[in-house]
C-alpha cells in the first residue's frame, strides 16, 4: 500500500492546507483519518461555504456549532473565520455571526457572495456601519451606506473587493469615523459619477486603490472626486484604469508612493490634468515607482509638460517600471525634468 504522504505532512502544513477547504468537508474527511479526528479543534482558519449544498438553515446551525465547539479550546486560539453566501442570506444571521465572534475576540473575518451578485441589504449595510468588529475585515460583494452613527469601529485593517457605494446624498464619509483604522484596501470597488468619496483617517498608514470603478457611460462625464486626508499615511499605492480626480490629498508623512494609472489615446486633456493635479498632492513623497503607461500619458499632449514644475518637494528614490503589456521603454528627458528637477536625484 502507497505511504499516505498528506497524513504524514507537520500540523502546521495541514492547518494551512485545510483553511482553504470548505469545513464541512473538513468533518467529511476527519472520519477517514485517526489523525485527523480531534486536528480540526487546533485549526486556526476556518472557512465555511454556503453557496451550495446543504439548505440555509442547517449551514446557519452548523456554522455556530462548529464554531462554539472549536472555541472550546483555549490552548489554539482561532485567528481567521471567512464565509462565502448566497445571496439569499439573511441579515439577522450575519449580525449574529459579526457578534458571536466580536464577544470571542477573533482577530479576522471576511464574507463574500456568489460571484456576479452583489448583497444588497441596507439594514446590514447600515449595521455594518455602526457596530464593533474584530481587528481585520474583508468584505466581497456588499452594498455600503455612509454612516450614520458616532460610533468607532473597533478595526485597523479594512479590505473591500467589488462592494458598491451607495450615498444617501453626494458625499460618502464611510470612513468617518475610523479612527483607529491602519490600512484599508479598496479593490473593484463602484461608486456613483458624481459622487465625493472622503477618506478622513487620522491612523491610516497604508491605502490601496485598485482598479475603482465609476459607474458613467462617458468618462468625459466623470464627476467623481476623491478626498483623502491621512496624516500618518506612510505607503500610498494607486492602480486604476484612467486618471481620477483628486480634490484632496492632505498627506504630509508620506514616505512610498506606487502608481499604476493606464489610460487611452482620447480624453488626453481630461488626463493629463488629473494627474499633474495627483502629483501636486503627492508633493511629500519621498520614494515614487510609476509605470511606463503613466509616464506616457504625460506626453500625451505637446509642450503641456514643460509648463509644469517639479511636484515633489522632498524626494529620494524615484523607480520607473515597464508594464508586461508596454513597449515604452526610453523615458523622455522632459519627463525626467519634470520629476528629477528640484532633487538632483537618478533615475532607476
């Protein structure tokens, strides 16, 4: 008989293996196994898939059995709970697994929904507004509400992947009162054209914006704004699809600045404004890495960039890098001006 290769593999190396596993399965195979009978009560991740299968309410009851029976030992505490929904799920359950793991101090948890639908429930959207949660979330295909609540989420790590934004007026100040947020990851996330996304975070060190979609059918006809005022921020990372238009950018500690902005030939007006309007925001950066895409956006338009001077009023490093789809390689000595004027600094 051959060696069973996957029992014989360390704690460690299974734990991980099996927090990628849907749980029940889990339990399934726990029965084929003497070594695996009593190794789920050590797990550190657990994930629970819902989106088929068994029916709602026994997932419900087993989710909260599984949980309560795993919380029973103290001697491994459980660092990282993930859900994966059908849309049909009910809000009440999601408020009282939010709970149940805020009272047992998990540090980690995440929901997502059925790929291609969005949950869409405003009294979870507005509960998930005001009440306390564990250290990091991750949340995949939610609607958002702007708060309405002076309470403080108890979070320093919030990751957003394709939520919607949905404001009650033209202003959303989701973030308002996060107080004691560090980082924040916003990932094919949709917001409204004429909306104004205010990210007020006085403990943010790190932001990353990905790939943000702004729901207009005519990117001239983009009013979407931006206002991020992060005194502490330190790491600024900015990976978008064009240009968006930043009305704010109050960073004064920032050290690393990452940009990855793609654009077509059209609109070159529309773009090179908003990103010479970017860079003078992000005047206090002291290390820069810009793709070639960006840096060819800034000779889109001729002799606009000699009019310009150099944003940046403290910098050290600058890093231009070639993306896998560009074959821009040489980078023009007016785009180098604009950067390296000020700072006697080389490029790499």
């Amino acid at each position: 008989m051959d060696p069973d290769r996957l029992s014989d593999l360390p704690d460690c190396l299974l734990h991980h293996i099996f927090g990628f596993i849907d749980f029940r399965y889990y339990v399934q195979a726990s029965l084929l196994c003497k070594r695996w009978k009593l190794l789920w009560t050590s797990l550190q991740d657990l994930y629970f898939d819902g989106s088929e299968g068994t029916g709602t309410l026994f997932f419900h009851w087993f989710v909260f059995e599984a949980l309560s029976h795993r919380l029973r030992n103290p001697s491994y505490p459980l660092n990282k709970v993930r859900l994966h929904l059908k849309c049909g799920t009910r809000s009440s359950f999601l408020k009282k697994f939010i709970a149940y793991l805020g009272s047992h101090n998990v540090p980690w948890f995440g929901i997502s929904f059925d790929q291609n639908l969005c949950f869409n429930d405003r009294d979870f959207a507005a509960y998930f507004s005001r009440t306390q949660f564990p250290k990091t979330v991750e949340l995949t295909r939610c609607h958002m509400v702007p708060s309405q609540s002076d309470c403080q989420p108890t979070w320093t790590n919030l990751y957003l992947h394709e939520c919607y934004f949905c404001p009650q007026s033209i202003l959303i100040n989701s973030f308002q009162n996060s107080v004691n947020l560090k980082e924040l990851h916003l990932h094919k996330c949709h917001f409204p054209s004429r909306a104004v996304l205010d990210i007020w975070c006085p403990r943010l060190v790190n932001l990353v914006l990905s790939d943000l979609m702004v729901n207009t059918r005519d990117a001239g006809d983009d009013k979407f704004e931006l206002k991020v005022s992060a005194p502490e921020l330190l790491s600024f990372s900015l990976r978008l699809r064009r240009p968006l238009h930043f009305s704010l950018l109050h960073l004064p500690a920032l050290d690393n600045v990452d940009i990855r902005i793609h654009s077509s030939n059209n609109l070159k007006i529309f773009s090179f404004e908003r990103l010479i309007s970017m860079f003078q925001g992000l005047r206090y950066a002291q290390s820069v890495k810009i793709c070639s895409e960006t840096i060819k956006m800034l000779t889109m338009i001729p002799g606009a960039l000699e009019k310009q001077s150099c944003p940046f009023s403290r910098l050290k490093s600058l890093t231009a890098t070639c993306d896998g789809s560009s074959n821009y390689d040489n980078i023009p000595a007016i785009v180098m001006a604009y950067f390296l004027s000020n700072s006697g600094l080389v490029q790499h």
